[in-house]
C-alpha cells in the first residue's frame, strides 16, 4: 500500500483573521486519504486538539523551532 505524503495545513492564516481553526482542522482531518497524516503548523501547542485527535485514533508528533512555530504530525494509529 502506498502511503500519501501527509497533508500540510497551517493554522496561522486563520488565527490571523480571528477565525477558530477547529472546524477547519476536522474537515482536513475528515477528508485525509487512507493512512495519511495531518502536518499541522500552529503557533502554540494545541494540547485540546491532541487530546481530541488521540480519541479518534492518531498519535502525534510535536516540535517548536527556535520563533515559537509548532508542527505537530498526526498520522493514524495502524489498525484504528
């Protein structure tokens, strides 16, 4: 089985505009292919989103680079 390079989705934009990046996240998340991940950019660490995330079955990765950016990696667990 091929495995879809994850879909990028930056959350900045939205925040800028004083949107709720929520709706938009579970709708990337609704529409990912077969085993691909979400690459989400933010510019803090959405623990809540995590949380939600982890209950319907993905793990997730994090960092913080050096300007306060966080990429944060949700692929689905295997046999979820």
């Amino acid at each position: 089985m091929r495995i879809p390079p994850p879909l990028d989705f930056d959350v900045r934009p939205l925040l800028a505009q004083g949107k709720a990046p929520l709706p938009a996240i579970l709708n990337a998340v609704a529409n990912l292919e077969e085993a691909q991940a979400l690459r989400l950019i933010a510019p803090f660490d959405p623990a809540p989103l995590r949380d939600l995330l982890a209950q319907r079955g993905f793990d997730c990765l994090t960092s913080e680079d050096r300007n306060g950016v966080w990429t944060l990696v949700f692929s689905p667990r295997q046999g979820v």
